[in-house]
C-alpha cells in the first residue's frame, strides 16, 4: 500500500522521497494542492517508447515538476505535441466531455481506529468522441496505478495533477468508442478537515469513538474516490461498504443485502437514480433512530446519538410534512424510498441535502422539548424544510454548473415555499440566513428577488398555492418534470417561468441576477402619470450606471394603498385618477388589481362597491378582487353576502365563480366551511357548483393546516416573530 500522506507542513525532500516510495510501490499519491503540476510528459504515439513505458514504470508529478520514470526510456523523448499530451487537460475549468460516467459501482472500507480507508470503483464509462485519454477528478488519494483498467486496456502512463485535481490517464491506442468499465483500487485518510470523507467523534459507553462521515459539497467527493466531479455527470451509484458489525452504516439508498462475517459486516445498497456526486453521501457510526412514513409510502428516519432519539422527533414531523408538501407543490413524488436524517457532532455547514441522506450539525436537527430554545426549534424546522426542498430543487433537478447555485441555495426561497403553505395566513418578509457559498447580500438578495417574481406572476394566489395552482407554481412543477434527472441553468427556470406566464421573465431576471447591487426608485404621481427614477445602490455607497427592469405593478402601486386609510384617502384619489384618465387597459387593470390591497375595511368596501359602477368592466371584477387578503376577508364575506343578489343579476354565472373563489378560499376553518355551505344551499347553481367544491375544499385543507400548526403553537408564533422580525 502507498505510505501516508504528507501533512501540509512537510518538507519538499520528504515529499519527493514519499512520491518516489510510491511509485516503487506503484501508487500514484493524489495529494491534495501542495505540490507543482507534472510536466508534459514525452510525446506519445511511437509504439515502441510506449511498450517500453506500459511495461517499465509510470511517471510522477514531483516537486520540482519533473517526472519520475522508474525505467527511463530507451531515447530522450521528442519535444512534446500539444494535442496528445495529457498536459492539455490543465488548467481547465471544466472537465473534458469526451468520456462520461453512466453508473459508479463504489466499494469502501473505513478503517475507524487508523482513521484510514480503502476503495474500489468500477465507473462505466462512455466514451463519446475519439480519445486516448480519460480525465477524471481525485484529491487526497492514493491510487495503485498497477490497478487501473479499462475495458481490458492498461494505461501506458497516470499523471496527476494537483493543482487542477485531475488525474489523467493516458493509453496506447484511441480507446473504443461507447461503454467500458474503468477501475482501480485506492486508499485514503479520513481527515479532520470536515470534508471529504473524513472522521467525527461521538462519546459512546464513556468512551470517545470515531465515525466516518462524508461532506461532498462543493467538490470533495473527489476526495473520497475518484471521479467525474462535476454537477452535470450525473451517473447512477451503486455502493458497498464493508464496516464493523455493531455500527450503523448508511448511505443514499437503502440497503440491499447484507452479510455479517463475524466482526465485520458487507452492506450493499440499492442502485441510485442519476445523481450528482456532490450528493454521494456516507455515515458510519453508532447511532440510535425514530422513523415514520409519509402518507405516500415514504419512510423516513432522524438519526441521533445512542439515547438521544427523543430529541429528533420535532424534526421528524417537520420531515414528514415538507416531503408532503413538497410532493404536491413539486408535481413529482419524492424520488428515492427512503430518506434519512443524521445529527453529525462534527459539521462544517449547518446542513447538507445528500439525496435521501440528508446530514446535519447537531444543533440544527434536534430539539430537546425539556432544555431547547425556541430559536433552535425554528432553526431546526427551517433547516429541514430547506435541505428537504433541495431533495427536488437541487437533487432531481441539478444546476448545470457552480455558477447557477444561488437559485438552489437561496435559503429565503425554501422558506417561502414551506411557510406559504404551511402557514397560509401569514404574510411573508423573510429573507433568511447565510450560507457559507454567498454572503448575506447574494442571499438575502435572491430571497428577495424571486419575492418580486412571484409578486409579479401573481404573488396573491400563491398564497394558496397548494389548492389555487398558480401560475409561478404550475411553472416550477414544469420546470422539475421537464428536468428531473438532470441538470438545467437559472436561464431554464427563467424560460419555463416565460412560457407559462407570458411574461418576459428572462430579461427582468437577468437585469436583476447578473447586476451588482438594487435599485433605489423613487415614484411620484404626476397627474395621471406615474413618475419613476431609479438609480443604482451599492452597498459602499457609490452609486453606479446600472438599469434594472422593475415590474412596478404591484411595486408602485401597492406601496401607494398599503399607507391609505379613510382619513388619508389621498394617494387612493390619486389611483383612481389614474384608472379614470389612463387610455391603456394594461394600466387600469394594474390600478384594479391593488384597490383591495388596503388594512382600511371601509376603502376595501368602497373598492368592491366600485365593481357595482359603470367604471368597472365586468371581465375586469376579478383584478380587484384578487387584492383581497386575511385581513379584509370578513368585509369581503359580508360584502359578498349582504349583495349576492345583485353580484348574480349584474355578473352573470361564469364570473360569479371568481367571486366564491377569490373570497372564500380566503378562511381557514371549518366552520366558516360550513357557514358557506349552508348559504350557499338555497343559491346553488351548476354553473358554480364545482367552483364552490373546489373552494369550500381549499377552506379545509387549509383549516387541517392549521389545525397542525395549533398542535406546534410556539412553532406558530415563532415563524410569525420571524416574519415580523426578520
Ligand atoms: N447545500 C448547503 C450546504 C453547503 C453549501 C455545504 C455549500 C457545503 C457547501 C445547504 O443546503 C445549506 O444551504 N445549508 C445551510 C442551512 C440552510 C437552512 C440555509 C447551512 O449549512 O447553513
Ligand atoms: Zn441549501
């Protein structure tokens, strides 16, 4: 086996010496960073220098740079041709696509006490376009050269470069084009770096013990076997791990066999979906659990320290509903059968989404009812609701590449989606938290942007989304469908959000996701116009040229009637002197659609009374009704009541729908269901019939919802603080 690792602080000899001692021993060591990139190596091609190479010896990155023949050849090599040297594939940014992985059959040993493990893979490879190389990523390993195969063919030379990562493997002749399985053996250490694969301590029986633990996020799975380490090779991954009896072994898959072998156990586990390696995830360790099933057959576990199991039942429940949740607002059923939760006692992040192996720092999973805060309660339901979204939005659907990871990562989004749902009273005005990747701007920004999107594609009838289907959610469930399995870029959301709204979505998004800093608009009513400036912030406090699109539909206008009240009717006069003068249909339903939009019971009753004037075109009833929301709901159902009659004489059936709709979808609980019911017996009509159903249906779901939420009280109020107290 190859010697260990240098430590970072080795000296320049000894590294060499190490470097030398493997390739005696026929190891190439693929460590991380420290050393120069090889040199190109000799011109390939002649037939003879490379038999004499394949059967000789391999050559070696060292420190100085140049390469280590165990057997120099025969002749000094002629100056080398660029295009077949495995020195072209430096300083990539990207791996090369000629040769891609289909499927990863992986098998690990971690040795607990050594704090070392060994491995094997076997990657089917597809080979796309001619080549006599393969290009793949590692770091930190030690690979046994004398191992690597592919097809049957032996490379004639392994270089590794480390500062790119990359381990390029050279052979004779172009390899065949399709299908062929690469392997090799390797070894590695589990580190103390919290990533990788790497070791945690845990205190078991007064003893302190080790357990392996990988963090593969952003590119580290490298790191525990090599790979195509990159978001878009997605492959399938079979995995076995061959670990201690006694401990828990997981993995993305359920296990599929196992055999006990005395002190030692083998678990294989199923074969994954098409996933990213980033998601490759692994836990050993002694580990206590409580499980449930979702209504669909999904079973899902939290994982904590032996005799701590109580502590992960918050979670749990908070697990359960999100995958639910999700479900439905994805369109698509969770895609892996099961999903685990494990409290990790050392993690780098506060939490990592691996497909179906979801893992966590401590603190951000369990929750003590005796001993814990409420704001670790809410951290804990945040975190999971977040890493849960990114099993769909993330996982099944995976940024094509690192630069696209502000939409997966925008913890503000997740929250949303969870908290509208959830809770479907409540406003939303957070932005949450930092991730390590983006600083509080990029987050707290893209929170806030996908925000204007929604606004902007109907924010109102998000609030119910999981009954009203609008049209920012129908897009994303189109969006995960359309790439499940694969990878797709922030312009692809933008496009299907287009498609499905006819809105120029793109444009705006991108003014928006490839500018630094906001805009800062000033709006002035002007007479019947609305005057707008806008100018760039930047957070240093220079200003700069940049322009944004800014849909000022809700943004302008919304803000003028959120500050009227009867006794400063003002900026409504104003509104509806733009609706009275504006010769633009487009205008006027933009002023309809914020009439509502308003705490005063008596503007929202004057703005519904408008729709009985010859003002109002009857096609265009449904934009004021739109801005209805909690708060008004009661002047709305009273409104709606004391003037059916006359709403069903002068609106005639098919808009008296969006009437029911848009009002009593409004409630949240059974008996307001009822209420309706029983008032709308004696009204019925089959015209609206369906609508009602539909309706009165949303009014109990949303009642179960908060029925769940009165189960979780503080839960409740402490979502509320934070959306208050962002
Ligand atoms: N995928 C991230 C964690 C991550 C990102 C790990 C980049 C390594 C590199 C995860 O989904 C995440 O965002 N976690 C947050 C918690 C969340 C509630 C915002 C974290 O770790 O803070
Ligand atoms: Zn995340």
């Amino acid at each position: 086996m190859a010697p260990p690792r240098a430590s970072s602080s080795s000296a320049a000899a000894a590294l060499s010496l190490m470097l030398l001692l493997a390739a005696v021993a026929g190891t190439t060591t693929v460590d991380g960073g420290r050393r120069k990139p090889a040199q190109a190596p000799a011109a390939g091609g002649e037939e003879e220098e490379e038999e004499a190479r394949r059967g000789a010896g391999v050559r070696y990155a060292t420190e100085e740079g140049a390469h280590v023949k165990a057997a120099p050849p025969r002749r000094a090599p002629p100056a080398p041709a660029p295009a077949a040297s495995p020195d072209q594939f430096r300083g990539q940014a990207r791996l090369p696509r000629f040769a891609a992985p289909r499927r990863y059959d992986l098998r690990l040993r971690p040795d607990l006490v050594a704090c070392t493990f060994t491995g094997s893979a076997a990657v089917t490879v597809a080979v796309s376009a001619p080549t006599r190389f393969l290009v793949l990523n590692a770091a930190d390993l030690s690979v046994d050269r004398t191992s690597i195969r592919f097809r049957d063919l032996v490379p004639n030379d392994v270089v590794f470069f480390a500062d790119d990562e990359i381990l390029v493997l050279e052979f004779a002749k172009e390899l065949p084009l399709g299908e062929g399985v690469l392997s090799m053996n390797f070894n590695g250490t589990l580190n103390d770096q919290m990533r990788g694969f790497y070791r945690s301590k845990y205190q078991y029986k007064g003893k302190t013990n080790n357990m392996a633990v990988t963090q593969f996020e952003s590119v580290d799975a490298r790191r525990c076997f090599p790979c195509w380490d990159e978001p878009a090779f997605k492959a399938k991954f079979k995995l076995t791990l061959e670990v201690p009896s006694e401990l828990v072994a997981l993995s993305n898959m359920p296990v599929a066999m196992k055999t006990v072998n005395g002190p030692m156990k083998t678990v294989q586990y199923g074969e994954s979906p098409l996933m990213s390696t980033y998601l490759v995830a692994i836990v050993v360790g002694s580990f206590d659990y409580i499980e449930s099933v979702t209504a669909e057959g999904t079973r899902v576990r939290v994982y904590t320290q032996v005799g701590k199991s109580n502590q992960g039942k918050f979670a749990l429940d908070v697990g359960v509903k999100s995958l639910h949740l999700y479900k439905d607002y994805f369109g698509t059923p969770y895609p892996l059968p099961k999903l685990d939760m494990v409290a990790i006692p050392d993690f780098a992040a506060g939490a990592m989404e691996n497909y179906g192996l979801v893992t966590f720092r401590e603190v951000a999973l369990l929750f003590d009812e005796l001993s814990s805060s409420e704001s670790s309660k809410q951290n804990v339901a945040i975190t999971v609701a977040h890493e849960l979204a990114h099993q769909w939005f993330g996982n099944l659907v995976t940024m094509e590449w690192w630069t696209h990871l502000w939409l997966n990562e925008d913890a503000g989004f997740w929250f949303i989606l969870l908290t509208v749902s959830l809770f479907p009273q409540v406003e939303i005005h957070h932005a949450s938290e930092v991730d390590e990747i983006f600083d509080a701007i990029s987050y707290d920004k893209g929170a806030s942007v996908i925000r204007m999107l929604q606004n902007y594609l109907g924010a109102e009838r998000f609030q119910f989304a999981l009954s009203f289907f609008p049209t920012f959610q129908k897009a994303l469930a189109s969006y995960i469908r359309k790439y499940a399995y694969s990878n797709a870029r922030t312009e692809d959301l933008w496009a299907v959000l287009e498609e499905k709204s006819g809105e120029p979505v793109k444009n705006l998004m991108t003014t928006w996701t490839k500018q630094q800093g906001y805009p800062v608009i000033n709006a002035k009513l002007k007479g019947t116009y609305l005057e707008i400036e806008q100018a760039q912030f930047l957070l240093d406090g220079s200003s700069g040229p940049g322009m944004w699109i800014v849909p000022i539909t809700l943004a302008a206008y919304l803000s003028v009637m959120q500050n009227v009240t009867s006794s400063n009717r003002s900026g409504y006069n104003d509104l509806l002197k733009v609706y009275r003068e504006s010769a633009e249909a487009e205008e006027k339903t933009r002023v309809l659609g914020t009439l509502c939009y308003c705490k005063d019971k008596n503007i929202v009753l004057e703005s519904l009374n408008f729709l009985f004037s010859n003002e109002v075109r009857n096609q265009d009833a449904y934009y004021v009704l739109q801005g209805l929301g909690v708060d008004t709901r009661d002047t709305a159902w009273i409104w709606l009541k004391g003037n059916w009659d006359r709403i069903s004489k002068k609106f005639g059936d098919t808009q008296v729908t969006g009437f029911i709709r848009y009002v009593v979808t409004l409630f949240s609980s059974n008996e307001k269901a009822a209420e309706f019911s029983r008032f709308f017996s004696t009204r019925k009509k089959p015209t609206f019939e369906r609508t009602l159903k539909q309706s009165l249906e949303t009014v109990r779901i949303n009642a179960r919802w908060i029925q769940c939420i009165r189960s979780e009280p503080r839960l409740a109020q402490m979502v509320r603080d934070l959306l208050q107290n962002p």
